[in-house]
C-alpha cells in the first residue's frame, strides 16, 4: 500500500505527525506498506503552523498513491497559510476530486475534501470547530472519532491522525499488526470508529 501525505505551509504538525509515525512503524515490522511526504507541487520546504520546518522530497503524484492524506491547519485563519490556501487552489482540487486513491482527511484537512466535492451527501467528520461548515456543505455529520464510508475516511480533531492511522493499518493490514503498533506506541486507541454498512 502506497500512502502519500499532503504538506503544505501552515499544515498542523500533529496532524500530519502521527500517521507518519503509525504508518513508518508498521511498515517498519513488516507490513507491506511505504509512506510518502509529498508537497502539492513541486519538492521544497514547508513551515507549518508552530513553525516547523519540514523539507518535502517529492510533489504529489496521483498515480503513484494508494491512499493520500489531508492533514488540516491553519482553518481559523482565512487569509494566512494553511488549508484555505489549498482550498483557493482550483487546479489542485481537480487533481483530487480525479484522483484514483483512498482520499483520507485529517482535522480540517477534511474540508479540503469538501471543497474538492468529495463530502457531499456522504457520512464524515471533521474537527469540532468546523463540523457545521462541513454540514453546510452537504456532507452528512457522524460524531465518531474515525468515519469510514467505504471510499472515503474523514478524522475528526487534531489527535485523530491517531486513529484514523491505526485504522488504516487495521483495515488494510489487520487487526493484528494494529494492536502491535498501539503495543509499541504505549498507546491506546479513543473513541469509536464508525463504518459504512
């Protein structure tokens, strides 16, 4: 499974952070899986909200993605960076709304999702302080910490990248390797994961 994760400048540290770590052990222990940061662009550096500087090897390459993570940041700040810059880039939601990979928001980054029209009419979830934005624009809320429909996983809050990680370790590698991850982690896995039928 090929994982690429969306970095931007102004992108929250957490929420892009913990799935690199999930992702990164198991593969690490042997699951077949690889993680990839890639910018929405060309490679270069990126700052993100708290000032971290990241250097991002690759652009992102729709065919070379499996699953593709959107963290959020920066959603209070209209004007500065963060998700309302990929928001504003229409070339860079058409590419999303074509892609062929597991689309996965994280935090806000699921209202990059929206804006690509990937949300509307199906169940998702979001931070808490963009939940009604998100209804707004016609997804069907889930409070549930992970919401998974199927072709289409949405996080809610900063620390979900958590278990929206784990989540796609089990889903895609079994419950097995998951538990050995949370092992590792010294972690414990919060609130409930909610599944299509």
């Amino acid at each position: 499974m090929r994982v690429q994760i969306v970095l931007f400048d102004g992108v929250e540290e957490q929420d892009f952070i913990a799935p690199v770590e999930v992702l990164g052990l198991a593969g690490k222990m042997g699951a077949a899986l690889t993680t990839t940061l890639v910018s929405t662009a060309k490679p270069g550096t990126v700052t993100c909200m708290h000032g971290t500087r990241v250097e991002v090897p690759n652009g992102w390459s729709p065919p070379d993605a499996d699953v593709l993570i959107v963290p959020g940041g920066g959603y209070n700040n209209r004007t500065g960076p963060g998700v309302h810059r990929l928001i504003a880039d229409k070339g860079f939601l058409a590419r999303l709304a074509a892609s062929k990979a597991l689309p996965v928001g994280i935090c806000t980054g699921v209202m990059v999702l929206s804006a690509a029209g990937l949300t509307r009419g199906r169940p998702a979830t979001t931070h808490a302080g963009a939940k009604a934005d998100l209804a707004a624009q016609g997804a069907t809320l889930v409070n549930a910490r992970v919401v998974d429909d199927g072709t289409l996983i949405t996080g809610g809050g900063i620390t979900s990248g958590l278990e929206v990680a784990l989540w796609l370790v089990e889903r895609f590698i079994g419950a097995n390797q998951a538990q050995r991850v949370e092992t590792v982690l010294e972690y414990e896995r919060r609130g409930s994961v909610w599944r299509s039928s």
